[in-house]
C-alpha cells in the first residue's frame, strides 16, 4: 500500500513504519568460527530460511542460536517480545513476531512497535504492505531493502482498540483459510495416491483383469524365450504375460552436450532434452537446439517420436522420472533414451510402466554425494509385458482414469488459488477500515 489516494476512516491516519516502530537491524558472526554458535541454549537467532515455510505467527528460535562469543562480536541486537520480524532480502516479506527477546542476521529488518501499535496489527499490515516493500528494495545481484527504506512502508493505522478488533477478525478469517487450504492438500494427496495406483494396477494387469475374460493375447515367443533366460520370475502377473528386462524389449543410448564454448553448436534447430525436462511429461518442444555441428560432435543421437526417456541424474525428483517424445529430438548424457521394439511393445505401454515406476527405478540409482543411475542398470530394469493388444487397452484405460485425477487436480489448485485471493481481499478491506463497525 502507497501513500497516494488512500480513503480512510475519520480516526484513523496514515503512517510510516518509521513512524511508528525501531527498526532494528540484525548480524551474523565469523561462521568459520564453530564457537560463534551453540545447537542449544544460548541467543535465539533467526535467518529467513527459519521462516520458510513457517506458518506460525510467532517464532522462539530459529535452527541455530548464538553463543555469547557469536553474540559479542556480532552485530545481532537482543529485541523485546513483540518485536515484528520482516525479512528484507532472499525474500523480501517473511514476517512473524518474536515471541520472546531474540536476534536476527542481516536479513531482517525487524519492527519494534510503540506502544499505540499492536505488534498483531503491524504484522498483518506488513503482509498487506509486501509489494510496497519490494518496490523500495534495491540491489543488482539480488533486491535487499535498505534500514532507511523500511522505515518509508506506508501503514493505515487505527485506534489501538479498533487494531485489535481487526486482528481478531483477520485471525478467524486465516483460521477458515487455513483450514481450507488444509482440505486441498489432503484432496491432492489423494489425487496423487490415486494416480499412482491406476498406474501400479495398469503395469500388474489388475485394471485389464475384465477386458482378459473376453479376449485374448499372447506375447511373442521371442520374447518369451529371452526374458524366461534372463529374468527371474518373481512378480506376479497374468498368465499370458511375461516379466522381461528392458534391454529385452528395446534398446538403452545415452545422448550428449556439444562444448558449450562453441556458439555455431547450439540454436541450430535439432531440439536437444536436458535431464531437468525430463519430468514425467510428454515433451513437443525443448528449451534449447543445437547444430548439426553440435551433433556431429558430440555423443549426442537423434530420438525417434515414441522414444521412452529416463533421467539418470539428481537427487531431488528428477532422477527417474520419465518422458515420452512427441518429436525427433537429442538429449543430453543424463537422460537414457530407450527405444522400444515394437514387435513387443508399444512405447506409449513403456511410457506409462515408467512413470509407474518411478520409486523402483529411484532406488537403483546409487553413488556418493549425488545418486545416478547408468545405462546399464536401466537395461536391467524389470518390466512386465502384456500382449500388444492388452497394452493399448492399458494406455486407453490409464488415460482415460489418469485424465479424470488430472481434471481433479485443476479444480483444487484452482480452489486453493481463489482461497489466496480471498485472503489477500480480506487483508486489503480490513486496512481499509471495511470489515469493523464505523469502516
């Protein structure tokens, strides 16, 4: 909220939080010095990163606190109970309230209110005020607002009763919006749990248990003869199925990266599929191409359409996630491409047994301090192989359950998007004076 054209209640005025609070900064000392912190007792001190995610209104103490030599030649300041805390870079707008004397690093500038300020008050005015708060904000390697700016947030500011009527009102309405989006979270856990089992009953042959009673099917007797010898038969499937490692089914490449010092081997048009957008999609477009010089260099193929992906790389979600080629395209070295043969397969039928099993294939990457999969053991990977004929019934049927959790899960982000506008709405009227008798 700026300063220009705001329309408030006779009692009330318009102030800066300069006007109203200390702002105090915040320090951190030498963290090469292990003495400077203690994991218990010791100062409170808090970092945004304390508040990421946290959705108190009150904080103790963040992860670490300060040992009385941290606190001494620092320059973290004790601040009172009540104190408000505001992050002021990497974010910018985190707030919460000290619920007892703490200490904050530098990317705080915390508001110590006067006494006609409930520090309740100041922390949901702080949330309304966080785009103001980002405008004031300087900097070139990233935004950080400045002791003197913070003190220039414009705050509508009430009668000290009037605060407090307006504080219990936004509580209840965060309670009903909290409780709301609490909702949302469980329906999109259940979304998720229960697209995983249509995928898990898809890929042991109990979503076509049905459709087998009228129809029938048989699997190549090639493949029958090479996954017998090569895979032991320990997962139960349909009769006319078989257990097969993907390296009986199709053939695993690796790609490749052209020298990134060689502009005229990039943007050359050939799409070229990093690990990272490898993420259980279809993929008909890529962030980058290369040349056909960038390929005639590098390890890098050229992928058919239908050609199944695997990320063999990263630690957070990426390894073993899966894709599916709507175009001819090359990757680089952390995605294995696996091409399937189709006289055995359907790649759609391979796609979806990939996506089915995303923890298993997780589970067989390892390595020290970031996990990886390798060809090889994607070769190895086991997969159980419908006839053809059940494996596009098992592509329509997945798709046709998977598209309804899709449907599900739109409405829900949707749900929870119109419960953050709410919020946001009820913030502005209530600093407005619109939700109290006389507003």
């Amino acid at each position: 909220m700026s300063g220009e054209g705001v329309d408030l209640p006779n009692d009330w005025k318009l102030v800066t939080t300069g006007d109203i609070a200390e702002v105090v900064g915040g320090g951190t000392p030498k963290t090469t010095i292990s003495g400077n912190f203690t994991d218990e007792g010791g100062h409170p001190w808090i970092t945004p990163a304390d508040l990421t995610g946290y959705t108190d209104k009150y904080i103790a103490r963040g992860r670490r606190n300060l040992s009385d030599q941290g606190l001494a030649t620092s320059s973290a300041k004790y601040m009172p109970a009540g104190t408000v805390l505001y992050s002021t870079r990497a974010p910018i707008g985190y707030v919460a309230i000290a619920s007892n004397p703490v200490t904050t690093n530098q990317g705080f500038r915390s508001f110590a209110p006067s006494p006609e300020v409930d520090p309740e008050y100041l922390y949901y005015g702080l949330k309304l005020a966080r785009p103001e708060a980002e405008r004031l904000a300087s900097g070139t390697t990233f935004a950080e607002l400045s002791g003197s700016n913070a003190k220039k947030i414009h705050l509508p500011l009430a009668p000290l009763d009037t605060q407090r009527q307006i504080v219990r009102l936004l509580d209840a309405a965060n309670s009903s919006n909290a409780s709301a989006l609490q909702h949302l979270t469980v329906a999109r856990r259940a979304v998720e749990h229960f697209r995983q089992a249509v995928l898990a009953a898809a890929c042991s042959g109990r979503l076509t248990a049905d459709w087998r009673q009228h129809n029938e099917g048989t699997v190549s007797g090639d493949l029958v003869s090479t996954a017998t010898s090569s895979v032991m038969q320990d997962r139960e499937v349909p009769s006319n199925w078989v257990v097969a490692r993907v390296a009986d089914i199709g053939t695993v490449q690796l790609g490749g990266t052209p020298s990134r010092k060689r502009p005229d081997y990039w943007d050359g048009g050939i799409p070229w599929v990093s690990s990272g957008e490898v993420a259980n999609c279809r993929i008909a477009s890529t962030r980058e191409t290369i040349s056909a010089l960038g390929l005639a260099s590098s390890s890098a193929k050229v992928y058919s359409v239908g050609t199944v992906l695997i990320a063999m790389i990263g630690e957070g979600k990426t390894r073993g996630q899966a894709a599916i080629l709507d175009i001819e395209a090359v990757t680089n070295q952390n995605a294995a491409g696996i091409l399937a043969d189709r006289q055995f397969i359907d790649p759609e039928y391979l796609w979806r047994w990939a996506l089915a099993e995303y923890e298993t294939t997780r589970a067989a990457g390892t390595g020290g301090n970031q996990p990886a999969l390798n060809k090889q053991r994607v070769a190895n990977l086991v997969i159980p192989v419908p006839p053809l004929n059940e494996q596009v019934q098992i592509v329509r049927r997945v798709d046709q359950l998977l598209g309804l959790a899709d449907g599900l899960r739109t409405r829900i982000e949707a749900a929870s998007k119109r419960v953050d506008r709410s919020s946001q709405a009820v913030l502005a009227k209530a600093f407005r004076g619109e939700l109290v008798a006389g507003g």
